[in-house]
C-alpha cells in the first residue's frame, strides 16, 4: 500500500505574483519532481521549472502547506507549496476491491453479515447509482444515523462516491437537537436506521414535521426542514410512506449503468469537502467540523504506518462511526491496509470478549472505559477471555489508568499497547506513541507529534509562546486542521487564528525531545484562591492509590476561595475507600490545596456517546449535592469525613498558607484573570470547548 499512495502524492508549487515577476503560475509534480502539468498566464522556462522541481524533491512525503521564497535570475518569487494524496475516499474502495477482491472487508456480527472488498464496492456502487437516481447531486449534505453496522460503511462509501457530503449525527440526539443539527447543516437527505438502542429516529421525524406522515418518497414537504428533499431507511419490515427503502434503492442502483457514476467520480477532487463531523457537544450545541478527502485519507495512512497495520490484520472497533476515532481511525484505517473491519456495537446480544475470540481480532480500538471492563471481565474467568490473539490494543477518548496499559499486555495478552490523541478539529490525529514506547511514555505522555504536525505550546492569558516543559495551551498546524465549522464562521475564527494555529483548548507540555504531556483542559482549569489546578494532575496522582479503580475530578463553587477540589472516586471491587484515608495519603506527597476538599464515591461515571467521562454532568452533580448538603459549620466533631478535628486544621492552615503565598507569586491565574484563561465557557458551556478531543481528562 506504501508505494500505492507514495505514487498518488502531488506537490503543487504556486508561485505568487509580485511587482518584479511573473504572472501568477502553478506547477504540478508528482513525489519524485517530475512536472506533471503547468498553468499560468505567460509560458514558463524549463529552467525555471526544473528550479522548483529540486525545492518539491527535498520535502517530506506528508500532505501540508508551506511558503517558500526562491531565487532565480537574482529576482525573488514567493512560492506556496501544496503538498497533497492525489485520492478520494471512493477511488480508495475501487482500488482495494481490485487489490484484494475476495478479502473480507466489514463483518458486522449482530447482523451475521460479511462483506468482502468486492462486495463492498458492488454494494457501494448499487447505493450510489441509487442516489444519484433520486437527484442527489455533488456538494450536496446527506446526513447519516447509523450505528456500527455494515450500512453505515457502505453508505458513506457510496455517499462518497456522488460527491455528496457526510453529515455524520450522533445516533443518541434528541428531537429538538435532532432538528437544530439538520437545519445548520443544511441536510437535502437523511439515511438512517430504525430501532438503534430501540429509538425510532423516524417517529422523532415525524414529530419534527407531522406532515411527513402523509409524503411520499421524492416529494417530501417538511416546512421545519426546508431543505430536506429524501428520507432512506434500512427497515424492510415497517415501510414509512415518506421513505425510500434501503435496500430497494440499492438494488434499483445496481441494475443501471456504470457510466454515469464513472463519470461522477471523476469529477470528485482531493480537496473537496468529504465529510461534516460534529464535536460531542460538550460545550451546548455541537459544531460541524468540515474535512476534506486529503486530509481524512493522510490521517488515516499515518494510522496505518504507526499501527504496523497489515491486510492479515482483524481490526475490532468500538467507537461509534460517527465519532472521528470510529470514522478515520478505524474505518477508513483498515481499508486503507486492506484487513477486515469487525464492527462491534454493545448489546446484551453479543459479548465483545466472545466476539474477539472468535473472530480471531489482532487489533482493538477502543476507549480506557471499555478497557477497563474488558479486563474485570477477563479476571472473572468471564467466557470468551480465553485465547484472544490480540497483536496490539489502541485506546484515546480518555486519560487510560497506568494499571489497564500493563493489564493490556499481562490479561488481555497484547503485545503493544499505543495510546493515541487527536481532537474532529485536527482531523484528527495529532500525537501518539508508538508501539516500541516504554509503558512509562505511554503513561505520561501521548507521544510525539505526528508527521506533518506542527505544535507550540503558548501562554494562557499573553499569548506568549512558552519553551520546553512549560505548561500552557497546545496550538497546532497542520494538514488536517479542518477547514472550518460548517456555517459558524464566529467559532470558526475562534478555534483557528489568522495564523492557522488550531487551539486546542487542552493544557500541555512539549519536552525537549519532543514528547506530548496533556494536562488537562482550559475549560476544567480550577481556580482556587488564585491559583491555577489541573484535575488531570490531580486525577493521575489518586490513580495510583490502591483501592482507586478510577477517578474524575472536578471544580465545584467555594464561597471564600471561588473554587473547591471535588473529586468523583470509583472504588476497586470490594475495596474501602474512606475521605480520611484518601487524604491522609495525599497529605505531603501533593500541594495541600490540591488535596479534594470533597470526595464522592461513585460506581459509575456519566459517560459520553464517545466514552468520555461527561465532566460537565460531574461539575453539575457536585454543585447539586453542595447546595444540598449540611453547611459545614454543623458537622460532626470528628470533622471532614472522618478525620480528626485537628488533623482537619493542619490541613486547612497549610492549604490556606499555600494559597496566601500564591497570592504573592507571579505566574498563576487570580480570579480577575478567569474570563480571559476559560472564556466565560464553564459558566455558559459556550466556546470552542465542544472541540472532541481523544484523549483529555
């Protein structure tokens, strides 16, 4: 596959117009330099040509920008260079379906239905044809609601090919955000899948406009989605009237000719837009990150390479789809190496232990969660955890504790672990480890920069760029750094600044020798008494406290100091977790201000549709049971939680020492200093917080 895409890469030199030179011209080369084609508004020398061909052989093989100044004749010539994988998400299925015909592609278990390349390209062919049928037409925002299933890849193949746009939605959104998503994203169809976690997606349609009920396929008048012109459903058993039939589409597809469709794909490019993916709307409504095919297909071979993923390979994934570590990481990843895409999606009908044993998976893609249940399980004796042949386990989405990374090679039987980060803005990827990292790398860091990603590291109230080991907001550039939010121009211009640096919105370290540290989030940042907390911090350090399965902590309102340390523990299976004996063993091993003034033991997190633990549920839950409890004045004698009275003044003294010299140091936020560091987005959940990073606390 390597000289495959190696033989697709395109370098585009433009060069600038400037009062000395040239009318502005463009020169394609292809890896090794040789001119491929050339426009401009006067004839080029071949010297000149031959010039620009030796700066194109010198770059790195990764898609990117860059400006260059060259010399030539003693005059200077401003050149922008593109470089760029001359490949659409549709011609990567064709060429794969020739490579390996008869391989499988997508086994979707719930559904007992296997798919090989060849069949996937039929299938995807047949829906295309039907879509163009019924008048989709390039450009156009078709909006997909499907879980892990083999339709789901099929149909964004075949979207794909139309040059239609992917409007992935979250399967779980209600009604009113169902509609919200649809009219931004200026949707002209809708696929989706009845029954998913038994939701009636269309009934929600047709609560959203009543007069869908009496439509007909290709005629559809719904006056709250204006633009809405075709609803498609999977379900053959219970037709709507308003609805094409899936299947009957794609079987009407598949009895016409291939002309139309050929010629379609040819009139697909690299650079058009491929696929809107919403961020996970932590922040109030999700925003639409616009990606187009070069740089969803750069990421997903950057996957590939530092996954060692081969065609032999079984890839297991359990992220959703419509998420960009289920869409890009997984998906299109184990297309691009031509191995086996086993969908997983959790049901009481099928045990995700049994289904890797039996479809023999080498590689799990997954979050720390998962995980962690994953390995419970295993330690039961559950069935199914016997004889796994798992090559590689990859997680993101979350912080993964230091003992799940070991428990993935000593239980589940491993040989690597990666842990990898990204964020839908950066389409996705940005760092990982690698699988020769030691278990130390993958536990404090996310690894190094990925190839043709740039990062700084810039202080949170000045701007300023900071050197190794200081922490501050990670901005990047690269060549996945999406091409906006759809329709949203205002967080557009805040998410990406007239530089092109993204900000991330995470709080991060660069070493010396180039490895990631996150810290945590700007907007979780706890300001107590002036002084700047990281919960990541926090969390990592409690992690490692014997009787703590796992941990989230989070900033709860504090009436003297603006914010308190509340933190949400989940107890190892018949282990004893008590207030007193979490603190006294924080006590002179961490700052005392970031000792919890509040513990709450839990079973469970509020988890995310991507798996994440819903910070912004923990913060609401922890303001809930402050407003509630008994003022503190009135407690017990013993004191906090346990702890004797007097142990409770040395801690309060000390942290209130700690805070009193915070005042006098420079470096840390005070409260005047909030608005500018968070934004006002704790308060409003607004902003570019909604940014759906892999792995953040």
């Amino acid at each position: 596959m390597e000289d495959l895409i190696d033989g697709k890469r395109r370098i585009e030199a433009v060069v600038c117009r400037d009062e000395n030179g040239p009318g502005e011209a463009s020169f394609l080369f292809d890896r090794n330099g040789c001119l491929l084609d050339f426009r401009g508004a006067v004839p080029c020398s071949e010297a000149f040509a031959d010039m620009l061909s030796g700066i194109c052989r010198n770059k790195p093989l990764v898609s990117g920008r860059e400006y260059v100044e060259a010399m030539w004749e003693g005059r200077p010539y401003h050149v922008c260079l593109n470089r760029y994988i001359h490949l659409t998400l549709g011609e990567l299925a064709d060429i794969q379906a020739r490579r390996f015909p008869d391989r499988e592609a997508v086994v979707d278990s719930l559904a007992g239905v296997r798919l090989t390349y060849r069949e996937v390209k039929r299938r995807s062919d047949g829906l295309a044809k039907g879509l163009m049928h019924i008048g989709i037409l390039k450009g156009d925002h078709v909006a997909v609601i499907m879980d892990n299933c083999w339709e789901n890849v099929v149909t964004k193949i075949a979207i794909e090919k139309t040059g239609a746009v992917i409007v992935n939605l979250n399967i779980h959104e209600k009604k009113d955000m169902l509609e919200c998503l649809l009219h931004r994203a200026d949707v002209k169809a809708v696929i989706l899948k009845q029954g998913i976690k038994n939701r009636e997606h269309m009934d929600m349609f047709y609560q959203i406009s009543p007069e869908l009920k009496e439509a007909v396929p290709g005629r559809i008048y719904a006056p709250r989605l204006p633009l809405l012109r075709h609803v498609i459903v999977t379900d053959q058993e219970r037709p709507r009237s308003c609805a094409w039939q899936f299947e009957k589409l794609m079987e009407l597809g598949m009895s016409m000719d291939d002309s139309l469709l050929k010629e379609r794909m040819k009139a697909v490019r690299p650079f058009d837009d491929a696929t809107i993916i919403h961020t996970s709307g932590t922040s109030g409504v999700p925003k639409g990150v616009m990606l187009n095919h070069c740089q969803i297909l750069e990421n997903a071979w950057i996957h590939v390479q530092y996954l060692g993923l081969e065609k032999e390979d079984r890839l297991c994934m359990t992220p959703p789809m419509f998420h960009s570590f289920g869409c890009v990481g997984s998906v299109l990843s184990s297309m691009m190496a031509g191995a086996a895409l086993v969908c997983y999606e959790k049901t009481d009908r099928i045990c995700l232990l049994e289904m890797l044993r039996k479809e023999r998976c080498t590689v799990l893609c997954s979050v720390p969660t998962v995980y962690i249940r994953l390995i419970r399980e295993m330690r039961e004796g559950k069935a199914g955890g016997e004889d796994l042949c798992l090559r590689l386990c990859v997680t993101a989405g979350a912080p993964c504790p230091e003992q799940t990374l070991r428990d993935m090679k000593r239980v589940m039987g491993a040989e690597a672990a990666v842990v990898m980060y990204g964020m839908t803005e950066a389409g996705p990827g940005i760092s990982s480890t690698s699988m020769d990292d030691s278990l130390e790398t993958a536990v404090s860091t996310v690894g190094r920069l990925w190839p043709g990603v740039t990062g700084r590291i810039q202080d949170l109230t000045t701007g300023r760029v900071l050197g190794p080991g200081q922490a501050g907001e990670l901005c990047i550039k690269s060549y996945g750094v999406m091409m906006g939010y759809y329709n949203n121009p205002e967080e557009t211009e805040k998410a990406v600044d007239r530089e092109g640096w993204l900000h991330t919105g995470d709080i991060a370290s660069l070493s010396e020798d180039g490895l990631l540290t996150l810290k945590g989030r700007c907007k979780d940042l706890i300001i107590r008494g002036g002084e700047n907390i990281s919960p990541r911090e926090i969390e990592d350090f409690i992690r490692n406290y014997e009787p703590v399965e796992d941990v989230a902590v989070v900033g709860a309102p504090d009436e003297q100091y603006g914010e308190l340390v509340y933190a949400f523990i989940r107890p190892k299976e018949g282990a004893v977790v008590t207030k007193e004996g979490l603190r006294n063993w924080c006590r002179g091993k961490i700052a005392t201000i970031k000792i919890p003034q509040e513990i709450e033991l839990t079973d469970h997190f509020p988890i995310s549709a991507t798996g994440k633990i819903s910070k912004g549920q923990l913060r609401s839950l922890a303001r809930e049971h402050l407003e509630g409890r008994v003022p503190r004045q009135t407690e017990p004698e013993t004191g906090e939680g346990g702890l004797r009275q007097t142990e409770t003044e040395e801690l309060r003294q000390a942290e209130t020492e700690e805070l009193r010299q915070a005042e006098t140091e420079s470096g840390g936020l005070r409260r005047s200093d909030r608005e500018t560091a968070v934004s006002g987005q704790r308060a409003g959940e607004t902003g570019k917080d909604g940014m759906d990073t892999w792995q953040k606390s």
